[in-house]
C-alpha cells in the first residue's frame, strides 16, 4: 500500500505533544512536508492513521491528480466557495465540537452521518455563543464557513470532529492556528478545509457575514464589510481533500486498488 507522510520527526512532535497537551500546527509545515512515499498507512476504527516522516527527494513524490501544472509547491485548483460565516474565539476544543456522547454514532452510517450534524458545536457556551450554529430539528447549518481564532480543534483526538463539520453543511474552516490532529484528521476525512489566516479574522468578521473564499487565490472575501484578506496557502493538502481524503485521493493516484461495484 501507498502512504501520506507529513511532518518531520515525529518522536520531537510527540515530545512537545507531551509537555503541552494542546500543542498547535501551523499548516505552513504541513504544506512544506506532505509527501507521498511507497511505505503504508493503516486504518483504525475512527482514525485514519497520518505517519509522520519526511521525503528525502522531491523526486519519489507523486505529482498531485489534481495538478494543472509542473509547479506543485501550492494548490492552484481553481475552486470558490460562498456563505455566511459563524465566528468562533480561541481553543475551540472536540467536545465544544461534538461532544463526548454522541460519538457513538457511525459516520459511516449515512442516517447516523445525517445525525453528527445536527450536533455540530452544539457544546459551545450559550452563554457566550447565543446564536445556535444549528437550528434545533435541524440536520444543516446555515452556516458553511467558520471563522475562528488560535488553537481551533484542541483536545482529544476524535475524528467526529471534522466529520460532525463537514455533515452539518461546513465547506471551510479559517483560523489562526489549529490543534495538529484537527489540521491532520480534515485532510484525512476530507470532510472541510482548514485555512489558515494570515492575521486575527475573528475581530475583522462577524456572524452572519456573507464571505467568498477564492481557493486558488488563497483570498477571503468580505462582501458584508467589502474586505479581502489573504490566506496562507493549503499547499499539498489541497488535493487529498478535493479527492474526499485520503483513501480516495490514493484510488484516484492509483496508489491503491479502486473499490469493486457491488452487483
């Protein structure tokens, strides 16, 4: 089987995880180490598992699927996506997410994938998030780009979390900063895009503003206030989330047998 890599030395990133538990990734190293490589990649129940190590050359990488052109260092696919933004704050962890006890269903499932969405951020305080991200009896949200600040996707390490997103209708998520698993499981599940911005967007955006996001241009948007702003580019990541994560992005390179019809 083919692999994803990400990320140099993995025993250092395991170290730092240790002594700060909500260590956080910038999707600049990630951009700059992602690599397809001939070793393989496992499948856990609910974690698709992301080896982290470097390629020694640019040359054993295999060229994206979706690349236009011999210039790979970014992704340039010409993609846009429109919608009201929700703006969060700061260390946004997996149970303001999801929480704990709605794990239990099966994404896999779509009638329990359909449910994970309508309890997307449903642990946010109400308090200091009045405004519900999901309607009550609602599966969808009307908001499909969220904003947020440092740290977003801090805590455990379940994937629901990007998963209970992308199910409640979110195409893109834009932060400061992300938790290291959050960044990692998004790109695996494919489920939504998570930007990085290039300066506090939380102070600059509100909820219920209408944004674009020019993918290819690494540009958000502001049509509420009339501001563009740039983001730091999603790089390599780019492709494996158009494909829909990581297992389809290897179908499509080839790197693994397509999955039979059934009769």
């Amino acid at each position: 089987m083919a692999a994803i890599t990400a990320a140099s030395s993995s025993s250092s990133l395991t170290t730092v995880r240790k002594q700060n538990p909500n260590y956080a990734f910038h999707s600049n190293s990630f951009n700059q180490n992602l690599r397809i490589s001939s070793t393989s990649f496992t499948e856990t129940p609910l974690n698709l598992s992301l080896s982290l190590s470097k390629s020694s050359s640019s040359s054993s990488r295999i060229t994206p699927v979706s690349a236009t052109t011999s210039d790979d260092s970014s992704f340039t696919a010409a993609t846009s996506f429109h919608g009201i933004c929700y703006v969060l704050g700061e260390n946004i962890d997996t149970d303001q997410i999801i929480p704990a006890e709605y794990l239990t269903l099966v994404p896999s499932k779509p009638e329990e994938y359909k449910k994970l969405g309508s309890f997307a951020l449903i642990g946010l305080l109400t308090d200091k998030y009045p405004t519900r991200f999901v309607e009550k009896d609602q599966f969808k949200s009307k908001y499909s780009i969220i904003i947020a600040g440092d740290n977003f996707g801090c805590g455990s390490s379940r994937e629901h979390a990007p998963v209970a997103l992308g199910a409640a209708g979110v195409t893109v998520v834009v932060a400061e900063l992300y938790a290291r698993i959050f960044f990692r499981n998004s790109v695996a599940t494919g489920e939504v895009y998570p930007l990085e911005s290039e300066g506090r967007l939380v102070d600059e955006c509100t909820t219920g503003d209408v944004i674009t996001i020019e993918l290819g241009e690494s540009l958000l948007i502001n049509h509420t206030t009339g501001k563009e702003y740039k983001l730091k580019p999603i790089g390599d990541a780019g492709p494996v989330i158009e494909a829909g994560g990581i297992f389809a992005y290897a179908r499509k390179a080839g790197m693994i047998p397509t999955l039979a019809s059934s009769s």
